[in-house]
C-alpha cells in the first residue's frame, strides 16, 4: 500500500537571495535526518543576479559596479546552470525534498520540474514546452519562461525554479541569459490574452501543479515570515 | 541503443557477466550494467580495488538518471575522502549532484580527463569515466558494500517501487 505524502510549502513573500539560501541550506539538513518532511518554498525575491558552480561570470554583461546601482545584487551559488535574473513579479519555487525516497534521478526531477512550469502556463492558454535537448528550461516557441537551477546533496533537493509572471524583462539585458545568446526571455503577461490575478494566485496554482505532478497527497500550507524564523 | 550494445559487447569481451535485462522487455525499468569485480554503493558510486589502490567512479545507473554531464568538479590529490561524504560534483541538465565517497582514503590521482570531456562519465562510467583514485585507510569498508547481485535488486528496487 502506498504511504501517502504530505508537501509542507511555505509561502514566504519576498526574500533576500542570502536569506532564503541559508534557509534552504538549514531546511536540507533537517530533511537529510528526516527531522522536516518534504519542503517547498514560495516566495519572491528583490532584483538578484545569480551563478551557478561553473561561475560562468563571462555572461554577466555589465560591471558588478554597476548592477548595483541598478538595485540588484550578485550571488554565487551551488546550483546547476549559468547566469540567471530574479526579481519581482517571477515565481520561485525551492522544493527541499528527498529524491531517494521517491527514486527520481536529477534528470526526470527536473524533467518533472519544466511540466510543473507547462502546466501552469496552460491554465492561461500558453503553450510552453520543456525537455529541449541540451537547453533545460521551459519555452513558448524561442522564447524562455522559465528557468531551472537545482543542487542535489546527499539526495535532497534545493534551489528549484523561477517562472516569470511578469518580471522587468529589462533586466535580462545586462547578461547573457543562462548562457544562451540568440534567444529572448519572456513572461506569462507577454505571451498571454487573459487578465493574470494577483501573483499569490499564480503562485499557489504553481505550488498545486508542482504537487500533482510529484504525487503527493496533501498540501499543508504555512505563511511564514523569513526574519523570525531561526536560521 | 548504442551505449547498451557497446556495453554488453565489452563485458563479453572481458568475460564479465553483466546484469543487463534484455532490451526488448517493455516492462524492464533497469536498462543498466552491472558489472562484476565491482563494490557499489546505495548512492550509485562503484569502486574497484587493486592492490593498495581503489578506484571510484558513478555507476551506468547513476549516469543514466542524471543526463548528459556537463560539468565534473574533482577533488585535490592529498587530500582525504570520507565513507558517506561528497568529494566531487557533477553537473546535468542544470542540477549540480554531489558524488559521494563509498569509503575512506587518501586521494592518489583524480582524472583530469573529466576537465575536458566530462561526457566520459555517460559514455563510459566503469572505465575511461573513473573519477578519483584512492589510498584506503580501512581496506574492511569494501566488505560493507554491495556486491552486483546485490546492487542490481537495489537499482530494481528504487527504479520499480514509486
């Protein structure tokens, strides 16, 4: 008889990049000894420029002088793929969950990862598409949507993905999108006819899909305020 | 699939036995090889001891799950590596995996080759894809780790039970 899994998500509002790392970095240990069940995080962040461990600093296309004068910050990070954008108005999903007890490898979670972005955009009548040899991440025609960056230690999953509803695209001006030259960036607001709700509804439509295409039973929802939890 | 017809051709040319299901079977999940004269690990590492060298790689299985590595970081000779604890990374389809040490040694040579074609690891992760060699300080670890047979049901077992 299958064990039915609950997916605890906290919705987080917007964070700090540094913030929302060191809880992730805190909630993968707690999952590891399976002091925390299967975690995902729903949040926002402010304008964040970020690396993955190939630091691949030669798409960053402007000083990091002057990123900050833009209001954005830098990080390097873990996580798998190039140079990417976060801001407001775009749909960060970090899942702290343990690939082992469900027996995906990296390449069908993520795979799992780019349907969860597919499908949401299909609520809103947009045809997205994932699984692009060699280019991870989910496309409407050339154009990109949303993108993945994942580390896996010990099993356990963390950073995730980021949708754009309807980020400043501008921003993406200033690198060279997960490394890849000749294609544009897009958004949910760009590529559909609807009215888009308040971004809380996207996202807790996202966090839903994200949680039937991994399977689990129930959602426990937690609002949580990132500076009062312990990190 | 090539990889799968080069892979039993070179094991019947070693005279290993390999644990390959046939390829035909729709209901098969373990598409992968086993190899024998191998220890593996739960986390899908394998390791080959010779002498006072052991020799530590990812298993076809793991490299299979995984996708095409793009990216391998390796370890420096001297240092140590830990039973149960990442010495190294690979990266796939933009998720970052640590590899993890089956046991605990002195590291005595890394493949540089990884550096350029980290692709070795798909194409070939019992022989050209081997990741680090190593000096074990506790030969009685290898003991503890899954012979084929027993690592064959493991990778049936994970594949076939979600």
């Amino acid at each position: 008889m299958r064990i039915p899994r609950n997916l605890e998500v906290w919705r987080l509002g917007t964070v700090n990049y540094l913030k929302a790392l060191k809880l992730q970095e805190k909630l993968a240990s707690d999952r590891k000894i399976n002091k925390i069940p299967d975690t995902l995080l729903s949040l926002q962040h402010p304008p964040t420029y970020t690396l993955g461990k190939r630091r691949t600093d030669y798409n960053l296309l402007v000083p990091e002088s002057e990123l900050k004068n833009m209001g954005a910050e830098l990080h390097y990070t873990q996580r798998g793929g190039d140079i990417t954008f976060h801001g407001p108005h775009q749909a960060i999903l970090y899942p702290i969950i343990s690939l082992r007890d469900i027996g995906l490898g990296a390449r069908k979670y993520v795979e799992n990862l780019e349907s969860t972005m597919t499908e949401l955009s299909s609520l809103y009548g947009v045809k997205a598409h994932g699984q692009r040899k060699c280019e991870t991440g989910v496309w409407v025609g050339d154009r990109k949507i949303g993108a993945i960056g994942v580390r896996i230690s010990a099993g356990i999953t963390s950073h995730g993905l980021a949708f754009n509803i309807d980020p400043d695209l501008t921003f993406f001006k200033h690198i060279v999108p997960c490394g890849i030259a000749d294609k544009d960036v897009t958004s949910l607001r760009t590529e559909t006819d609807l009215v888009l709700p308040d971004d809380e509804v996207i996202q807790e439509q996202l966090v839903s899909c994200f949680a039937r295409l991994f399977g689990y039973n129930d959602i426990i929802w937690k609002d949580k305020n990132v500076i009062e939890i312990d990190g | 699939m090539a990889l799968r017809i080069w892979a039993s051709s070179t094991a019947n040319a070693l005279r290993l036995s390999s644990a390959t299901r046939p390829h035909f079977s729709p209901l098969s999940r373990c598409f992968s090889s086993v190899l024998d004269g191998l220890k593996y690990a739960h986390s899908h590492e394998w390791v080959k001891h010779e002498g006072h060298v052991a020799t530590i790689g990812i298993t076809d299985h793991a490299q299979d799950h995984l996708g095409e590595v793009v990216f391998v970081e390796l370890p420096d000779i001297g240092g140590s590596v830990t039973k149960g604890t990442g010495f190294g990374a690979v990266e796939s389809v933009k998720a970052t995996s640590d590899v993890n040490s089956p046991i605990c040694g002195e590291i005595v040579e890394v493949n540089t080759n990884l550096k350029e074609t980290p692709g070795l690891i798909n194409s070939s992760p019992y022989e050209k894809g081997w990741m680090i060699k190593v000096k074990p300080s506790n030969p009685s670890e290898l003991e503890a780790l899954m012979g084929p047979k027993e690592y064959t049901k493991f990778c049936e077992e994970e594949d076939g039970g979600h």
